[in-house]
C-alpha cells in the first residue's frame, strides 16, 4: 500500500495506475502493446533504441502536422469575419531542421526565425522568403543583408536602433525592407496569471510607454511609427507584440491585442498612414505534467477573435490582417525523449526538511534518484526555468508500487535534474528505457555539449516507419573542432 510521499510536492499524485499513459501528455500514435512496452505508430522503444541509440527525441510526424492544421484553422475560422483569417508563423526557435520546415509549408504555414542561423534552416528547406519573417534584439547587419537577399516577408524591428540601420542597409542597396515594429505592451502573461505594467524593463521591443526617450512625449513605439514612415526603404506593414510562454488563459492576449489596436489606430489618424498586420506572438500553453490543464486552441482563438472584433468596431477601424507565432504550441507534445536508466540510488530526507513532525525522533523519508545517459545538455528546461516534467517506465509496464523518484543526468551538476518529482515502480532498474514526453520544444534547440556528450538524433515516426530527420552526434563531431594547436 503506498501513500503519498512528503516529499512531493502538492500537486503531484500517486497514480492510480503507473503504467497508463495520461492522454494529453503524449503524441497521437503512442500505446503500451500487449507486452507493455511502450510504442509510437507500432514501433516499440527498444527498437528505436536498438537502431539509434539513447538518448534519443523521438517524434510523430504525423501529430506535428495534425497539430500546425488544428492551430491553423482554429484561428483562421476565429478571425474568418474580421480580417479573412490569420498567417501562422510555426516558431522555429522552439525546433528547426528542414524536415519541419517543409512539413510548415506543407501544411499551410509560415515560418518564424530569430538568426541567420536559422535563415540558413529556412532557406535550405526551399521555404519561400515571402514565408518567413525575422526576429532578434541584436540582429547583426550580416543577418540583415540575407533577410533581403532572401527577400523575407518580414523583418521584426526591435528598437530604434535597428530601425535605422535596417533602413540605411536597405538604401544602401536600393531595397525595400518590408518592416513589423515589435512594440512591448506592459502585459507580460506565464500560465494563468498575467500582470500589466506601463512601464518596460527588458531587452525586447519598443516600449509603448510615453516618457522613455529624449522627445518630449513621444514613447520608442510612436518614435519608430514615425521613423520608419519617413524612410522610403521601409515597407510599414504593421505592429506585433510577444507577452511570454507557457500561456493557459486568453485574458493577456486579449489585453496586448486592445493595447497594440489603440496604438495602431492612433497612429494610422495622426500619421495618416495604413497598418494592415497586426501580429499577437506566441507563447500558448502545452501540458508537461498532468495538472496543466491548457484551453483547446479554438477556445483561445475565439476569445482573442472576440476581442479584436469590438475593439475594432468601436475604434471604427478595419480590422489589421492578425499573424500568430506558435511554436511550444505546435511541437512541444509532439516529441518524447527515450533515456535508458544507469545507476539508481536512494536518500533519506529528514521530516523537518519538509516540513514534517520529528517530535518522536528521527523521522525520514525516502528519495530514490534515477539516472538517465542524458541530462541538462538534451533538456535544460528544468535547470534554466524550474521547469517540471513527467516520465514512465517504457520498456515495460510494471505492477511494483510507485515510489517518489527524481529523474537526474549524467552531468557534474548537482541541479542536473530531468524530472524534478514523479512516482515510478519502485522495480525500475539499470538497462530499463524512461519516456518523458512533452520535449518537442526548447530541448533539442537548447541542448549543448557539456561535459563533451553528443547530442542526441533526432527520429520522426510516420505512418509506422522511423527515420532519422537530425542525426545524433559522434565522438567524431565532438573532436572536429578542437584545432589541437
Ligand atoms: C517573438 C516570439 N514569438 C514566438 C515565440 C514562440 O513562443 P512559444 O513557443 O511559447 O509559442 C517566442 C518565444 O520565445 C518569441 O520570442
């Protein structure tokens, strides 16, 4: 009979069953087969270990496609009334390699990226530059030429500064420059709270606040409203804004959308100019662990579309062309990473630690922490963000008690930490593969070489065949660079 541990946190439960997979932490196409073991279209996970090693993202194609058309068309039924729809522009910061990209295209959507880094993924997939937009706080004049040469849909402008020298680079070579003006709205949203402030204390954007620069009055945005429509090599299309990530409630999306609509209607009477796109970001919420609990892509679309219908109207505007930026949204769910589990041990933590009664005397609880052949260098979520996430034993099921268990890596890092809490039969042993679903986005883009591990492949699963989309590192790759001089 298990209960509880102290050591959990509160919202963590023991489940009723270890081995059932809770439906909206995983991709379409992953079951346990009738031995247990856990599978994605058909194909077991000692398979996948077998022929790409661990650890190893694995990811349903199909679901990625199914989840882009879903966001997609949640949001252009949405906003079909107020503007003809909406351009979805897959985030590629969260994970790029040119199979997404092609699938993006494919499925009816644009591409955001925030280097040239990531122009080069775009350009190499064949994505038309129309297609694509660019973002960054810092972008480098080098990065500014491609985006041309590319002859890209958009280019975020991120300050004043860039503003000019985007201009002049364009001037300089007789271009167009076709320019979203990324405004900071003073609403900043993370899961179901958001705040608003008037003021911006961040390296992104243009704050919207009136008393931050040197003209009497006049906010950064306006500034770069007016700068922009007296350069010739500028095309203003419009404004856009990103409040934050891991967003579950539409009320902060809703609000930047009213903030940025005043501004752009402002600014269109006293310049006497016309804004047709207004873009409202990324930042929708997925579900790691199973208390996250975020509203289906259609209930947010409404409410966003709802918004911008009467603020609109009672502006007496027409409606902008509204873009969205999802990534987390779209490939985060998507994708599992598979690890084989190695050395296993368990402490005790003291009652008064946790907040327990140690009247009586020594009273501790156990901890047992699983290591796994990965870490802080495929996932740094956790050690970055406190991020939470959850895992089960995936090569076979088991009927052994749950016990309270923190999933670690292999790095020289105390805070490397995979799984900070979750219950797992207390049977778990060397050589037995782990699954912590959820790790679409921000891990593979994220991770690194510390302690000289190779990062992992990348394996897309479709229509039951597997097939390496990014390869995993060798010894070979990691010793490449090292000149030895
Ligand atoms: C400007 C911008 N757009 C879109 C995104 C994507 O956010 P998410 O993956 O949470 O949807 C980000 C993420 O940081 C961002 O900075």
């Amino acid at each position: 009979m298990t209960t509880d541990s102290p050591l959990a946190p509160a919202w963590l439960e023991v489940p009723a069953d270890l081995n059932a997979l809770h439906e909206p932490l995983w991709a379409g196409g992953v079951a346990r087969n009738g031995d247990g073991e856990l599978t994605i279209d058909g194909l077991t996970v000692s398979e996948l270990q077998r022929q790409y090693g661990t650890p190893l993202f694995v990811l349903s194609e199909s679901d990625f496609r199914a989840r882009a058309r879903a966001f997609s068309d949640a949001f252009n039924d949405a906003f079909a009334d107020i503007c003809g729809g909406v351009d979805v522009y897959y985030a590629g910061k969260s994970f790029l390699c040119t199979s997404v990209v092609r699938w993006v295209e494919e499925e009816g959507l644009r591409l955001d990226t925030a280097s040239g880094g990531e122009l080069a993924v775009a350009a190499r997939a064949g994505i038309p530059g129309a297609d694509v937009a660019l973002h960054g706080n810092n972008k480098s004049d080098g990065e500014i030429h491609r985006a041309l040469d590319m002859q890209l849909g958009r280019i975020v402008v991120d300050s004043l500064d860039e503003l000019e020298r985007v201009a002049t680079i364009a001037a300089n070579r007789g271009d167009t420059a076709r320019v979203m003006l990324r405004l900071t709205p003073g609403v900043h949203a993370h899961t179901h709270e958001f705040i608003a402030t008037a003021h911006e204390d961040q390296k992104f954007g243009l704050s919207m606040a009136g008393d931050t620069t040197d003209q009497a009055g006049l906010s950064a945005a306006e500034e770069a409203v007016a700068a922009a429509t007296r350069h010739e090599s500028i095309e203003l299309l419009g404004l856009h804004c990103h409040i934050g990530s891991q967003i579950f409630e539409p009320d902060g999306f809703a609000l930047a959308a009213e903030k940025l609509l005043d501004f752009l209607a402002a600014m269109q009477s006293k310049y006497s100019i016309v804004l047709p796109e207004l873009d409202l970001g990324g930042g929708y919420g997925i579900a790691y662990t199973p208390v996250d609990t975020p509203r289906p892509a259609a209930e947010i679309a409404q409410a966003m579309a709802a918004v911008v219908r009467s603020k609109c109207a009672a502006l007496g505007i027409t409606a902008p062309r509204i873009s969205i930026e999802p990534g987390r949204a779209i490939v985060g769910s998507t994708t599992f990473t598979l690890y084989e589990v190695g050395t296993l041990k368990t402490v005790r933590v003291d009652a008064p630690a946790v907040g327990g009664d140690n009247a009586a005397g020594d009273v501790t609880y156990p901890r047992r922490y699983v290591s796994v052949d990965g870490g802080m260098s495929d996932n740094p979520r956790p050690v970055l963000y406190d991020a939470d996430y959850s895992a089960i034993l995936a090569s076979r099921s088991s009927d052994a008690a749950p016990q309270l268990s923190r999933v670690v890596g292999k790095h020289c890092e105390s805070g490397d930490i995979v799984v900070r809490d979750v219950y797992l039969p207390e049977d778990v042993a060397a050589g037995d593969l782990l699954a912590v679903p959820g790790t679409g986005a921000y891990c593979w883009a994220l991770s690194s070489n510390y302690n000289y591990l190779a990062r992992p492949g990348v394996v897309a699963v479709s229509d039951g065949s597997a097939r390496l989309i990014v390869r995993g590192e060798t010894e070979e790759d990691l010793l490449n660079r090292d000149m030895g001089v």
